[in-house]
C-alpha cells in the first residue's frame, strides 16, 4: 500500500473555473500518467450531471467521462467511480442515479434537500476506493464558486474538506479571461478552501508562452499560488465528452459520404457519433436548432433522455418532412436507442417517467411501439450485425459489434421480426422492408473497425480508409499524458501524488 506519513491514500482532485475548462482530459492525462508508472489508480467524481453514460463492469451506470477516465488507468469501470449521476429530464428535473442505479426523479429543490444522504454514498465509494487503489484522481463539477449552489456542496469543496484532498483549479486560457476566472475563484472561495487549492493549470494555450510569462508571474505574485504548468492546445482529441456537443467540425480533406445527426435538447449519449465525426471520409455534421438539414447520405438520430419531447423538437424543427425527403430519394436512416423509439409506430409513457403521463405518435417508419418502464436496462453486449448489404448480395453478417444497453422502454412489434443485430445470441433490433432503415437499442454501434465499415458500406460509401476508433481514443490517450508530462511540474504534483514511482506494488482486490 502507497499510504502518505498521516496514513491518507495519495489523492488530488481536479476543480476547474468553468465548466469544459478541461478537467475531465487533465485527469484522464493524470490516470494514464500514473498508470505508466506501474500505480493502481482509480479515477473518481463525486457527483456529474451528464447525459452521456456508460454500464460498468459490475453493472450499474456512471458518466462516460470517468469510463475514459478508467481507460486511461488501466482498470475497468466500476460504480465507484461516479457514485452520484444526474440525467437532466427538462431544465428543472433530473434523474438520480446512486452506485449505479435509478433512485429517483427528483426536481433541484428536492435534490438540494436530499444532498445529505447522497454525501453518505459519496463517502462509501470514497472509502472503498482509497481502501483498494494506490492512488486518487478526483474531478469536480462545474466551478467551485457558484455561491447558489455551495451549501450542502458534495462535487467540489464541500467534498474536498469532508475528505481532506488537496485540489488544484484549472483554467481555459482559449475562452478568454483566464486570469480573471482564476483570481475570481479563488477570492469567492472561503479561506480553508483558499489554503486548500495548491496550485493553477492553465490548459489549451496556443502562441508564444513567454508572452504568457510576465501574467503568470503576476498570477503568482497576486495569490501566493504557483502556475503548475501551462497545457498546449490539443486539436482533433478523440475522447468521450462529458456531455457538451463538440465545438465545431473536424478538419478533413478526402470525404466521401454525408452523415448528418441532430442536436435535439436532451440527447444522450451522443458519443456514439464520434466515430462518424472523426472518421476520414465521413463529413459528418450536428444539426443544431432551426438550421436547415443537410443534403446526406445517412442520417443518425442519437439516444435521448426525453424521447417524447425531442420529438416533439424534430417535428417543430422540420426533421419529420426532411427524413421524409431523405428515404423518398434513398438516403439511409439509423435510429440509436431513443432514436430507435422514435421510428416506431407509438411512444407510452403511463407512469409519467419522462414528462407527463400519456401516447405521443413516432414517426411511423418501422411497425413497432414502446412502452416506458421504471426497470431500466444496463448491460454491456457483443455480438454481429444481422442486415443485408446495401445491394442485397452478401448479408452484413458476422461483422462483430460490441456496445452496451441503457433505456428504459420496452420495444415489440412485427418490425423486429427482421433484426438488425444478435447480440449475446439474441435477435434484437430492426432493419426496414427496403433495407433503408435501421433501428437498435445497442450504444457503440460504430466503435469497432468492422462494423463502422459495414455501415458506411451499408449507407452507400465503402470505405478506402481503415479506421479504428478505439485505436484513435487510445492514441489521443497516450497524447494528453505526455502533454502534461512535458508541460506540468510533476516534481510539484508528486507533493500529493506518488509521480516519483517507476514501479509500484499495486494493492489487492
């Protein structure tokens, strides 16, 4: 066991000025950091609020930040790691999800009063972790100074006082404003807390650093707190986002195919895109509110945390007559998961999980209906895709496929007669009668090389690129760790964390 002099397990936590200041990258970099040194490190945060999720080894649901965060350590996902998720179902509901599973669906006053109780299941999972892993790397949420929010606190100070760890602020230098974001905070922030922040990270700076020089040396001067380092830009990062839609298009220069997808308000785990987004050939685009739909190839309709009401979005936003247009002159359509409820024929909700209680009419495309539950599905899956090839020669069979499984409803109808996928030696899914549709509860659908192929192949384009998202994650992973190698103070940082180690006895269990 790495126990520091007091008997603590090593831990630092990642707090940051903003949101999407890049706290979720820098402890990432810091797991693959630590794991490169032989240390069993476990990635960990208190509380998220994010719609895109993952199932963990031990079946339960957690942000699919810290899924990437267990990447880039080298262990499997596990509840732990995120014991506290919010799923915002409207602007004032969210459900909460505690060790992995549905609680209950609870409006922010309510939450704020219940946030006692959920502290206790921040603790639990902080004990267990420090009792199993050499070392902790703890992300925030949000900022630390939001004065509504910082009574009953359990993702940033509140948390980092119960439990005693050093925190560290980082800023966004690209957005403006950085020194301003991060005197701001620290003033805002109480004088415990104040002593409790160790140092800056100044991250996605881009020029000429010793033009930055004579500002960090005031920064330092003004705070008494050193600049840990300053990360350079990273353009073109492959990694799980928390919840933000990526910023704009990626760069690329021999595309073939169109793939389009929307942004309705409450979609879900919409890093099943990305292995359209960074594909080479693939121009894929996210088509934000009241922007008119693209000529395409293929059209994605992502998951959704409220399915009833995102399509009542699509229809106001005219998605309904342009998917129309888009299967009348042979485009190809993919409905993931809410996506797939969508399709069909009938969306029930009786009990009123997702708004409030009563049908809304699908968009009619593939003869099936769903029926909200309050048992939610989690389940990590693998199989092969069952449809037929684009010009109906060889079936794309065989093709492997390996996801996992998050929704709540319940699907049957004769259009699942004709499966899209087997997985785990199950038919599941539908694929239309002219071969144009495709529907499937299974998140990661295009994340392996083979698969990703036969779909593209299947939309009308074969590729001449071999791609592999998992390889690209993992490559971008190896990339952020030796930024931060090369640009923080890890001499510094070893004062918390045991950076020094080369090869570390790791602990049972």
């Amino acid at each position: 066991m790495n126990k520091t002099g007091d008997g603590h397990t090593p831990s630092l936590m990642v707090q940051g000025c903003t949101s999407d200041a890049g706290k979720t990258i820098l402890v990432a970099a810091l797991c693959r950091v630590l794991a490169r040194r032989g240390l069993k490190v476990a990635p960990f945060k208190p509380q998220n609020m994010a719609l895109n999720s993952a199932v963990t080894i031990d079946g339960g649901e957690i942000g699919r930040a810290q899924a990437l965060q267990a990447l880039a350590a080298g262990v499997a996902a596990h509840i732990d790691f995120n014991p506290i998720l919010l799923k915002p179902s409207s602007d004032k509901r969210a459900q909460v999800v505690i060790h992995g599973k549905v609680m209950s669906d609870l409006n922010a006053r309510d939450y704020h009063e219940y946030k006692p109780r959920a502290m206790k299941a921040v603790l639990e999972s902080w004990q267990r972790l420090c009792a199993a892993y050499d070392c902790v790397v703890v992300e925030g949420a949000g900022s630390p100074a939001e004065i509504n929010l910082r009574a009953r606190d359990i993702a940033n100070m509140g948390f980092a006082e119960v439990v005693d760890c050093p925190v560290i602020l980082i800023a966004d230098i690209d957005r403006g404003g950085v020194f301003a974001h991060l005197v701001g905070t620290l003033e805002l922030l109480s004088a415990s807390e104040q002593a409790r922040v160790k140092g800056f990270v100044i991250n996605r700076f881009r020029g000429d650093i010793s033009l930055l020089e004579p500002g960090l040396r005031w920064l330092e001067e003004r705070t008494g707190k050193p600049v840990l380092g300053v990360i350079p830009y990273l353009h073109g990062l492959y990694l799980d986002a928390e919840d933000a839609l990526p910023r704009g298009k990626e760069a690329k220069t021999a595309t073939r195919i169109r793939v389009v997808a929307p942004a309705y308000p409450r979609i879900a785990n919409h890093n099943d895109l990305d292995p359209l987004r960074f594909h080479p050939e693939v121009d894929f685009t996210i088509v934000g509110p009241h922007d008119a739909v693209p000529p395409c190839d293929l059209i994605v309709l992502p998951g959704s945390k409220a399915v009833q009401a995102d399509l009542a979005w699509l229809r106001e936003m005219g998605w309904e007559e342009a998917i129309a247009r888009h299967l009348r002159y042979g485009g190809k359509l993919i409905g993931i998961c809410g996506g797939l409820q969508m399709l069909g024929m009938l969306l029930k909700d009786p009990l009123g999980l997702e708004g409030q209680p009563g049908d809304a009419r699908g968009l009619g495309w593939l003869d099936f209906e769903t029926s909200l539950s309050a048992e939610k599905t989690l389940e990590n899956v693998s199989g092969t895709l069952t449809l037929p090839a684009a010009d109906h020669s060889d079936a794309a069979t065989n093709v492997p496929i390996v996801g996992y499984r998050i929704h709540m409803g319940v699907t049957s109808g004769p259009a699942l007669a004709r499966p899209a996928t087997c997985l785990g030696g199950a038919p599941e899914g539908a694929v239309s009668a002219d071969n144009h549709i495709l529907a499937t509860y299974c998140h990661g659908l295009f994340d392996t090389p083979q698969a990703l192929a036969a779909l593209l192949a299947w939309a009308g384009h074969k590729p001449t690129a071999h791609f592999d998202p998992n390889e690209r994650r993992e490559r971008d992973l190896e990339r952020i760790a030796d930024a931060v190698e090369q640009s923080l103070d890890l001499e510094c940082l070893g004062q918390w964390l045991p950076l020094g180690a080369t090869d570390a006895g790791v602990k049972g269990g």
